[in-house]
C-alpha cells in the first residue's frame, strides 16, 4: 500500500483518504484551512459536541462535530481551535446545518493561523457510517503493514535457508527501509553493517559517526531510529537480555513503522542464527580445549600432535611453542548465553594482534582456557607472555565477563620449547592455574614459581597442613580477630619485601617507628625472631598455605 492509495506507512491514512471515501464525500466537503495539511494521519476518528472535547483525544484523531460546541464569541472558537491544534488531532469536520449554515470567520483564521486542517460539509452525512468507514479503512492498512513486514521476514528466512547468513538478512532490511542497517552486540560493538542500494554512503562510516568512536561508550541515536534488541542472552545475564541489537539509522529516508515490525520480525531468526553460530563456535573451541588436554595428558603424544595440529588450523612450523593457561573465577557467567564461545571469540580477537600462531581452545568443566603460541625465539617467552597476558585479560573485559568483586582471571605460562616440552608445559601450567591464589595482582604468573603453591593445595586436605598454619601464625588470627590494627597484613607486606623495612613501610604507607612497633608486636605474639632466616621461611609458606585453606 502507498500513498497513491492514501495509505500512510504507520498503518492509519490520510485526511485526504478520509474525504474520499463514501461516508464523507456524500457531505459534500469544503477544505477551508489546512489544505497543505491533507496529508496527516488519520489514528482514529471521533465525533463530540462538548467544549472540552480536547482534554478527551490523545491526537491524530478525526473530529466530527456539527458545531454545538464550537460557542458564539470569536474568543470561544479560536480557543476551541488552538486546544485541538496543540492536542495534534489530524482535521476537524463540522457539518454545516441550523447552528451554522457557514463556518465563521474567527474559526477559519484560527485554523489557518494553527496549520489545523478545517473541513466543512454542506450536506447531512451519518457520523456512524464515516466511523465505520474509516476504521475500517486503517485496520485494512495496519493489516496491509503486517502483510509487508511479514514478507520481509519470510525473503530473511529462504535467505537463511538458501546458506545466507547475517549480513544478507541486513541487505534484506535496508533495501527495505531504504537506510543502512547494522548488528551490535548489547554493549554496541558492531558486528555486521549492510547499506541500502540507494544509500551511497558506506554504512560502517555512518556507524561510526553516529553510534561509535566514544572513549565513554555511549552510542548517540538519531531520532527516529529503529533499535530492537536480539533476544538470547548474554554471559553472565539471564534469559530476557538481549544477545544483539539491531539497529536501523534514518539516514536517507524517514523510519517508518512497518520497519520497526519488519526488524522485530527478522530479530527473531537472528537470535537463532546467532545461537547456532555460538554452538559450532563453542563445539571447535571446545574440540581445541580436548586436543590441548590430550596433549597435556599425554593421550596424544609429541610425535603426532604437529599433524593433528594442522587439522585445528594451528601450522606453528618448527618456532618454540609456549603453554599458557587461563583460569576463569568460579563460572564467571560463562555457563549460560553461550558464555565460552562469546569469551574465545573475544580472546581470539585480541590474540591475532600478536601475529603469531595460535591454538586456543576451552575446558569449561575446568573452568580453563589453554592455549599454544608460537615462539620466533624461547628468548621472546617474557615479551609474548605479557602480550599474550594482556589480551586474555582485554578479551575477559571485552566479552562482558570481568565483574568487580568476582576475581581476576589467572593466567599461568609454562615453559617454552617443543612439542615435548610443551605437553608438560600444558599439564604444569593447569595444575598450578588450579593452585594459584597468589594476591599481588601480576599480569601472569611463571608456572615454575608456583610449584610450591601446588604442594600445598594438594596438601589442602590433610590435618597436618592446618596444624601447621595454626602453630605459625593462630595467635596473630586470634589477635586480628579482636583488635585494630590487624597484623596479618604488615607480616605479609614484610615477607612479600623480603625483609626490607623502608619498603616495606613504603606499602603500608607507614612511618618507620609504627613499622617497627607492628613487628615488634608480632614478634612477640608468635615468640619468635623476624630476623632469622628459618622464621622468615615458616611464616612464609604458612601464609602462602593459609590461602589455600580459607
């Protein structure tokens, strides 16, 4: 339906229409003001004869009256015309009869001087039969609207069935809507981006100045876009949130709303697309994860593992391979909304900036990420690492996953050499990611400075290892357990310096004399010298085995 028919693309129709049509055209009508206005939707129509009939409409209404209510003084009908011009009702209607055999003049000019489309009818009509006939003339275009948008969804489903994907269900969309049409994830990363055939502007330009490059994130919208979320569900959120969002930009034509029905229809096949997508991403991802365990377990062995690389993609050659581990904090969110196929795509995003191979893969039973990167040199391990570090730690921010009070990923790197190396280095870099619970906040952690942090989590169940801890440091528990400031704190600084006092101090924001009280004191509660190396070894590894315990 187009405007050749009077159809409006909100699905009402036009004053225009509404003359034309039997009911109103019997009564012969008169456009006497607003005739450059014609074109204004008709929402519904209502006939009143009460003065205050305006408080009663909520716009685009076509008014019926016969002029009862109108009043006799000039100031009564141009208020009576300026509370229906700022109520926004489409036309007025009076049919011309005993109370006024012609419009006044005041009304005329007040119509005119409000753009108030003003018709009058010289001949008797029944109000009931105009109603009739114009509802039923805007349920037929909310009917022809849904027709449209239903067509639109049904090209965007053959497109998927015919092995279309995502950016052909958005060409679909903006050819339709005649404006470029886009994906974005809820957090408004753009995903996808297709332009209208009569649009010559590049979409992902059009994007980018309006919905992106905001160091704040927030994404500026156009009046009058289309923005309708993909259901699904994101990590970490429940079902109801959204996956997507699409997004229509008016930028050559008007969004009308058969576009809005049109996007919400074609969302719904996006939200399967995208979770079919998710699901073979997750199944790779996680075939990747099984050959790294095999690999770590010794299920594949050294000698086979290069050809069953190539299969995975991974062509590292004859480099040094470097293990590297990734523990997420409890499920971090990763157990719903396809929440590991989100975070290794994230992940893989970032680690292509390294412009090294790699293999990556997940262990959600574990909780783990393992990966393999090629080495130009096993003297390059530290600068990879904390590349490598870096952009685990951006691809956990970047999929949503790292939440304030949650924990930080912890990322182990083992030992960097050939397949063989690399297999151990795989199997010692999990067990000790599982172990890990040092504090200081490091970027990575060295899988060969953990060892010990391994013995005493497997020790973490056996009688003997709290026994110790409680020998060690109990009466500086009991001590902070009923008195400020606590100790623990200060005794771990201490040891963490190594035995420095000034710097020590320095981490504590402490003057020196209230340092030396503080060890003083804890001296004395655990009777023993902080100064000798044996003390300083016990207390060490007790605190290191007190984390594994609490």
């Amino acid at each position: 339906m187009d405007s050749r028919d009077g159809a409006d693309t909100s699905g009402g129709i036009t004053v225009q229409r509404a003359l034309e049509l039997p009911g109103l055209r019997s009564g012969l009508p008169e456009v006497v003001a607003g005739a450059d206005r014609l074109h204004r939707t008709v929402r519904w129509v209502h006939a009143g004869e009460v003065p205050y009939i305006a408080s009663l409409l909520k716009g685009g209404e076509l008014l019926l009256t016969t002029g009862v209510a109108l009043g006799t003084r000039p100031a009564e009908q141009r208020a009576f015309v300026r509370d229906l011009s700022l109520r926004g009702i489409a036309a007025l209607v009076v049919e011309l009869g005993p109370r006024f055999p012609r419009l006044p003049t005041p009304l005329v000019e007040a119509a005119r001087a409000a753009g108030l489309p003003l018709v009058q009818l010289h001949r008797e009509v029944p109000f009931v039969t105009v109603t009739e006939e114009v509802h039923t003339e805007i349920v037929n275009g909310h009917y022809a609207l849904l027709q449209r948008a239903d067509e639109v969804a049904h090209r965007c489903t053959r497109a998927l069935l015919g092995g279309g994907g995502i950016p052909q269900v958005l060409a679909i969309l903006a050819e339709f809507s005649g404006n470029p049409a886009f994906l974005e994830t809820p957090d408004g990363h753009l995903l996808y981006a297709a332009g209208a055939d009569t649009d010559r502007t590049q979409p992902r330009e059009v994007w980018d100045r309006l919905r992106g490059g905001r160091a704040d994130r927030e994404r500026a919208t156009p009046a009058g876009a289309v923005v309708v979320d993909v259901p699904g569900g994101g990590p970490g959120s429940g079902p109801g949130a959204p996956r997507a969002r699409l997004v229509l930009l008016p930028v050559t034509a008007p969004s009308a709303p058969v576009h809005r029905i049109a996007a919400e229809r074609a969302a719904d096949s996006l939200a399967v697309v995208l979770m079919q997508a998710r699901q073979e991403e997750e199944l790779a991802a996680r075939g990747r994860g099984d050959f790294l365990t095999d690999l770590a377990e010794g299920r594949v062995t050294p000698e086979d593992a290069p050809a069953q690389a190539r299969v995975l993609g991974f062509r590292p050659g004859n480099a040094p391979l470097l293990p590297v581990v990734m523990r997420m904090p409890g499920d971090g969110g990763l157990t719903t909304g396809g929440g590991w196929a989100v975070l290794a795509r994230a992940v893989a995003e970032e680690l292509a900036a390294l412009g090294t191979p790699v293999l990556l893969g997940v262990r959600p039973v574990e909780g783990r990420m393992p990966l393999l990167l090629a080495l130009r040199s096993t003297a390059d391990r530290t600068a990879v690492a904390d590349r490598a570090a870096a952009a685990l730690r951006t691809g956990v921010e970047r999929a949503g996953l790292h939440r304030p009070g949650a924990g930080a990923p912890i990322v182990v790197v083992g030992d960097s050499g050939g397949w063989a190396v690399a297999s151990a280095g795989l199997r010692h870099a999990a067990q000790t990611a599982t172990a890990a619970r040092d504090p200081d906040g490091r970027p990575w952690y060295d899988a060969r400075r953990l060892d010990i942090d391994l013995l005493l989590w497997r020790l973490r169940d056996h009688p003997d290892l709290a026994a110790f801890v409680d020998r060690a440091v109990g009466p500086l528990r009991g001590h902070d357990a009923r008195a400020k400031p606590p100790l623990l704190p200060t005794l771990e600084t201490y040891l963490a310096h190594a035995g420095r006092k000034a710097e020590t101090a320095r981490a504590l924001h402490l003057n020196r004399q209230t340092l030396y009280n503080r060890l003083a004191r804890i001296g004395e509660l655990l009777g023993v010298d902080l100064d000798d190396p044996q003390t300083v070894l016990t207390l060490s590894l007790a605190l290191r085995a007190r984390r594994h315990l609490d």
